[in-house]
C-alpha cells in the first residue's frame, strides 16, 4: 500500500463513524413532535373550556335578567297604581322612599339604641298671652245731672247724689213728661259721673226703680259732652238691675247714663229713677 493512503476498510469506517455524528446532531436540533402536539391540545382544551364557561354565565345572566322582569311584571298586576305588595298581618309594612333605598335596614338593637339616645323633640315654645286682671269696682269722683246742653240742663240736679247712694227707697228721679220719648223735646236726660282721671271701663251696672220700660244709653268719652260722648252700649224695656257692658274695654274720663225712653208711672206720666250705679274696670 503506497506510503499516505488510508486503507480503504479504516476509510469506509471512518465515513461511516462521520454519518452517524452527523446524524445525531442533526437530530438533536429538530424539537420533539410529540411536544408540539401536546402543547395543540392543550391550547385547544383551554379554550373549549372558556367557550363552556361563557356559555354557562350567559345562560345564568338570561334567566336571571328573565325571572326578575317576570316579578317585576307580576308586582304591576298584583298591584296596579304603584302600590306596594301588602306585608303579612301582624308586621308593620315599611315603605322605603328613594332617598334611602338600596340602604342596609338597621338592626333592631342599633334601633332601639338610637331612639334611646336620641333627644326628645321639644315643642317650639309659646309665649302665653298675658292674663288680664279682673275687673275691680271703680270709684266715682262726682256726679252730675244731665241734659242737651250738658250739666246747664239736667233733671233734678239737686239729688244726683241718691244715684249713687244705694238706697231704693230715695232714687234720684228725671222730671217727670207727658210722652215716653219726650216729645223729642229735649231727645234725653241723664247723669254723668266724672271718674276723676282716665280709667278703663268694662262694665256699668244701673239699678232702676219704678216701672219697667226705659230706654238708655251708655255713652263714654274724654269730655263732658254729647257730641264727646260715644254710645258704647244699650238697652231698650228696661227695667231692675241692668247691666251695660261695652263691646270691649274702654278708656275714658267720663260716664253718661243717657234715657232716650221713660217708663210709665201710676200717674199717667213717664219718668224714670236710678237709686245705685256701680262702674266696673281697671284704674
């Protein structure tokens, strides 16, 4: 065998030896088949089961959204106007107003532990009307006869004290007339009692001697004459104690006791008698 030659049976072992390795090293760049084919499946698997999952929340969505519009629709009948269901006998019904809906209700125990600790409403105070005095007997200064003209022309002016002095037996009479209403001349007598000073009048309680049947006036005011002196109250068929009472109190110096009307006497004639007065007020 020529000097540098390889011998052919080394030669072919040795390419035989180089396709192997080269085989094997090919081979063990190429990935594994199986493992692609597994990692398919799995890819596969996981989305069947997202497809079953959305399914299975879609289903559960459409019945549930389905039952609730079917109560809804059943509450509209049962009840028609917005009524609510009635609650059960024996348990107050609770209405919810919008602003506290979808509110948590509070137990029964933070109930009553906030009406235990909340304050007691208090009613707005008032302010009570002062209470007026009662009425108190008022003394008379003086007393005058009176007429038209004022204390010029009154009856019988020198007995005007027996008005006041409480005795039926000796009155202070009115001269005595042919008419009942004086023929209108003059159109009244009368007496004025002077308080002294301003006061607030109530009541003025005459009593009367003689025969029923007088007409008088109560007349007030801050002068001593007719024009001055207001009719504030009156009283027709008179007859006893009678009582005039204003409508409501007055302020005033001055008091008439003014006949517009005599009553009849035994003698034909018409005159009428005063034998007490008695002024009620506040000083």
């Amino acid at each position: 065998m020529p000097p540098g030659r390889i011998p052919p049976l080394i030669d072919e072992y040795d390419v035989t030896q180089r396709s192997a390795r080269e085989a094997a090293a090919a081979a063990a760049f190429v990935p594994p088949a199986p493992v692609r084919v597994r990692e398919r499946r799995r890819v596969k698997a996981a989305a069947a089961l997202a497809m079953a999952v959305l399914a299975v929340l879609g289903l559960a969505s459409y019945e549930f959204v389905a039952n609730a519009g079917h109560a809804q629709r059943a509450a509209a009948v049962a009840h028609p106007h917005g009524q609510g269901p009635m609650a059960p006998a024996g348990i107050p019904a609770v209405l919810a107003s919008p602003a506290t809906a979808g509110t948590p209700a509070a137990s029964p125990a933070a109930t009553a532990t906030a009406t235990a600790t909340a304050p007691a409403a208090t009613a707005p105070a008032t302010t009570a009307p002062a209470s007026t005095p009662p009425p108190q007997v008022l003394t008379v200064a003086g007393v005058a006869a009176f007429g038209p003209a004022g204390t010029t022309d009154g009856d019988n002016p020198q007995n005007v004290a027996q008005a006041v002095a409480g005795d039926p037996a000796t009155p202070w009479y009115t001269d005595w007339y042919a008419s009942p209403d004086f023929f209108d001349l003059p159109p009244g007598t009368g007496l004025l009692l002077d308080m002294g000073r301003t006061v607030t009048v109530t009541s003025v309680r005459v009593s009367l001697g003689g025969e029923p049947g007088a007409s008088l006036q109560l007349r007030a005011g801050s002068e001593p004459a007719l024009a001055w002196l207001p009719v504030v109250a009156g009283v027709s068929g008179a007859g006893g104690t009678v009582p005039l009472r204003p409508s409501a109190p007055v302020r005033v110096r001055y008091v008439l006791i003014w006949f517009t009307g005599l009553p009849p006497t035994p003698a034909g004639t018409y005159q009428a008698s005063i034998y007490q007065v008695v002024v009620q007020g506040q000083p």
